[in-house]
C-alpha cells in the first residue's frame, strides 16, 4: 500500500472494502512512529470481486489476513475470489462470553467498554496467536478485520498498537475514524439473512465508534492488567514475540 497520512481512508481500487486504512504513522510515547505497510485494519473483505482481490494481493502485498469473526460467520459471508488469491489466513475468533449484563443507555461508551474488556478475558489464546503469527517472517502487510471492523477489529488492534507503546490519543483517534465509514456497509449487510436479523437487534449506540468508548476500554485494560504488553504476556505471548512485535511495527 502506497503510504499516506496516518488515519487516510480506503484505497481507490477497493471501493467494496470499507473501512479500510493503514496503521502506519500513529507516534509513539517515545517520539517514533508506527510504520506505514505493516498492519491495516479494515470491515469484512466479504464483498470484494475478482478484482478487487487482485487489487489486496498485489496492490496492497497482502501477506496475512487475520479473521477475527466466528467460523459460522466466516462460512457465510467469505469472498472465493480473495480465498482464491490470498497467501495466509488466521481464524482467530474474537468471543466476548456472552452479553455480561444490560447496555446502560444513560452511558453507551461505558457499555461498550465494559464488553470489549470482556474479550480480554474471553479470547486471550486469539491474541496470542494474532502476536504469534504476525511475527512470524514474512507476515507483513497484515490485514486484521471482523465484520464492521469497529469492536472486535478496535480491540485487537488496540492492545497490539498499546502494548508497542503507541500513544494513547492516538489510539482512540484511530478508533473514532470508524464513524461515518460503515454505513453503506451496513446497508449491504441488512440485505443479507444472516446478518439483517442481528443487526435490527442492536441498539442503535452500539454501531457507532465515539472516543470515550476507547478511552474508557484502555483505562479498564490498565486497571485490569497493569497495561497492554502485560495483558499479552498472561494471554501466554513470550517476551521475545513482544520485541518482535514492537521491531515490526515501530521505526
């Protein structure tokens, strides 16, 4: 991917692929930056054509697809022209153990905090495997995606972008670019059987991506762990994957 501003949207010849931006150029508490064309996060991949596909794989370099979505939701909504093309994929389900209590409407970014703190407690082998696979040699560019690449996706590529020491306000900036990109999406997805019931089930505060959802998650991920690169070791990741990750990410 050609490199651009830190937060740019999408790639002109991946119209059907929302949500899309690389990683690259968020800073760090020690004055660096995260580098351009290592990780990029993104909505579901399910729409892309024959195209499209050819575009993520050798436009984009594509090495490693990381799923964060279930196995059922992945055999229903998988793009063949992008399975045919693509190098390496990691199903690693992002689960969150249930509703865990009522939403609070008076404070929906609490709620929604509250249930992406419960995927640290819910799916710590998944992040052991996402750190584990994307520094393996040869991994990079990665993609990490669910289906609105907004929970799941956000979680995961915070704690990775935390754990190597990338500010926080730039975290939750990332985070917030989300709003406003996904609505097309949407209205593709409540075509679809499988997601159209789901979807009318949520309540409406929970498809947006404010600012205070990420600020209060990276506030609870602390209280609860100490900070990211400790929540990573007890998810069972070795130091070495953790200076690994950093090298990878940060120049």
């Amino acid at each position: 991917m050609t490199p651009r501003a830190a937060g740019a949207p999408g790639h002109p010849g991946l119209p059907d692929l929302a949500n899309l931006r690389d990683l690259g150029g968020l800073t760090t508490y020690d004055g660096r930056s995260t580098r351009p064309g290592r990780l990029l996060r993104s909505a579901t991949p399910y729409f892309l054509d024959a195209r499209q596909a050819s575009v993520v794989v050798d436009d984009l370099g594509l090495r490693l697809r990381v799923d964060l979505r279930t196995r059922g939701e992945v055999a229903g909504a998988t793009s063949a022209a992008l399975a045919a093309r693509e190098r390496a994929v990691l199903l690693a389900p992002l689960r969150s153990g249930g509703s865990g209590g009522a939403a609070d409407r008076d404070d929906p970014a609490a709620s929604m905090a509250a249930h992406y703190l419960r995927f640290l407690d819910h799916a710590q082998p998944a992040f052991a495997a996402i750190t584990a696979a994307l520094t393996e040699p040869g991994q990079v560019p990665a993609l990490v995606h669910c289906t609105m690449g907004k929970d799941r996706t956000g979680v995961v590529v915070a704690v990775l972008l935390s754990a190597v020491g990338v500010r926080d306000e730039e975290i939750v900036g990332d985070y917030a670019l989300t709003a406003g990109r996904t609505d097309d999406l949407l209205a593709r997805l409540r075509e679809l059987p499988g997601y159209a019931e789901r979807l009318a089930a949520l309540p409406v505060e929970s498809l947006g991506a404010v600012p205070e959802t990420m600020v209060e998650f990276l506030a609870g991920l602390r209280h609860a762990y100490g900070d990211a690169r400790s929540f990573l070791h007890s998810a069972g990741v070795p130091d070495h994957r953790l200076h690994d990750l950093t090298d990878l990410l940060v120049g």
